[in-house]
C-alpha cells in the first residue's frame, strides 16, 4: 500500500553562525509519529512562492502544523503586549498560504500548539499572548519530561474522533504560554482543561481538521497508546 505523505511545517530561525543566514527546523518527534502511524514525513521550508505551495498542496496527502513561536498579534487585530514571546512572520505567511491551499483541496490538516493557535486566528478567532492574560492556577508550560501529562482534559461532545479514542476525559502534558481567547466561528471546541482553556478543536465542515493545544507527538514516540491513536487516525484519513 502506498505510504501517504505528510507535510510538517518548520520553524524559519536566524543561524547564529554567520550574518543574514536562515534555517529549517523542527522537533524529530513529529516524524516519527507520523513514520510510527504509517506515513512519509516532509518537512517544509517556510517560503512564500505560491507556485511551489500549490505543488505542494497538490502531492502531499495531509498537513501537520507544528508547534513553534508566537503568531504575530496584528493577525488578530492587537499591539504585541507584554510576556509575547519570539515571533515569525515570515513562518505566520507560509503556513496561512498552506492553509488556503489545503481548504481547497480539503485534504487532511492536524494542528498541534501553535498550530492550533495560527489555525483558529486563520478563521478569525483571537488568542491571549500570554499566560498572564488568564486567571489559572495549572501548569501550562510544564519543565519536566515530555511524555509525562500536567493537567486533565475533558472531551466535549460525543460525535468526534477524540471521544472515540479517549472517552470522557484524558491527561495531556503541556507546552504553552498562549491559548485561545475567542473560539473561531467555524471551529467546534471538543476538549478543555479544567480552567476553561481549549485544549483541542475539531472543524466539523471538513473531512479531517484537528488541532490540540497539547502535544501529542511527544507522547506518541515515547509509548502513549492512546496519543498514537490520532495520529493513526490522521494518516487513515490521508489515505
């Protein structure tokens, strides 16, 4: 059977050793859950050259979003407010580009952290910059290691894939010091930490559009049975 092939976006980084120089990267662990799941891994250089995008969009079987940096505030309409971390619009114009392309081939689409986060502001949702901005008390950007969870999560609804592979309620590790503010009008929320926070949308009006705050990944590739499941269920959807 033939392997579907999965692009993973990458951070667009200043290399440190020489002057106006740039690099890819990305966390091995999205690879190799998508490897574990079944599929071809292609990382993807940020660019804004619409001709290769669609190419791209037209080979590939399913976009993953990866975690990375903070999404430019003007996106949603607001200054850069105090705690905003690093920002990239370079990587903010490539991965809205991808987005466009995909929406009108309606192929796959797994979004994870950030990429939940650029996602919703895609579709006119807005974000808090920081942590700061939310009245919690749970450790949202935890320093331990990756696989182990932080916080509950309970799953909304009962008509999803996630409810299908978790049930009621899950432990999710954590990452992050953004989050949803204002859910986009197209998302549907199907999971929520116990302060209120979206911790996953499902876009109902797509074949396969589903995004965590939370990664998986790192749960994936250090043995998290259930974790795997999405992206089993991903890549079955880009078959």
């Amino acid at each position: 059977m033939k392997k579907p092939l999965i692009g993973i976006t990458s951070s667009y980084e200043h290399n440190p050793d020489m002057l106006n120089s740039h690099k890819t990267s990305v966390s091995m662990d999205y690879s190799l859950a998508i490897i574990e799941a079944g599929g071809i891994p292609v990382v993807l250089p940020v660019h804004d050259n619409i001709e290769v995008i669609r190419n791209l969009a037209g080979y590939l079987d399913g976009l993953l979003l990866s975690g990375g940096v903070d999404p430019d505030p003007v996106l949603f309409g607001e200054d850069c407010l105090q705690g905003l971390g690093n920002i990239s619009p370079e990587r903010d114009k490539f991965e809205y580009m991808m987005l466009e392309e995909f929406e009108k081939n309606k192929k796959p689409i797994l979004g994870i952290c950030r990429g939940l986060q650029l996602a919703n502001i895609y579709y006119g949702g807005t974000l808090y910059q920081d942590i700061s901005y939310v009245n919690t008390q749970i450790q949202h950007k935890q320093k331990w290691h990756p696989d182990l969870p932080t916080h509950n999560v309970d799953i909304l609804g009962n008509n999803h894939i996630f409810y299908e592979i978790f049930g009621k309620n899950t432990r999710v590790n954590s990452f992050h010091h953004q989050m949803i503010k204002d859910i986009a009008p197209s998302l549907t929320p199907i999971a929520e930490s116990s302060d209120g926070i979206i911790e996953a949308f499902w876009k109902e009006d797509h074949p396969f559009f589903y995004a965590t705050q939370w990664h998986p990944e790192m749960m994936s590739v250090r043995g998290n049975k259930d974790m795997k499941k999405i992206f089993n269920k991903f890549i079955d959807a880009c078959l």
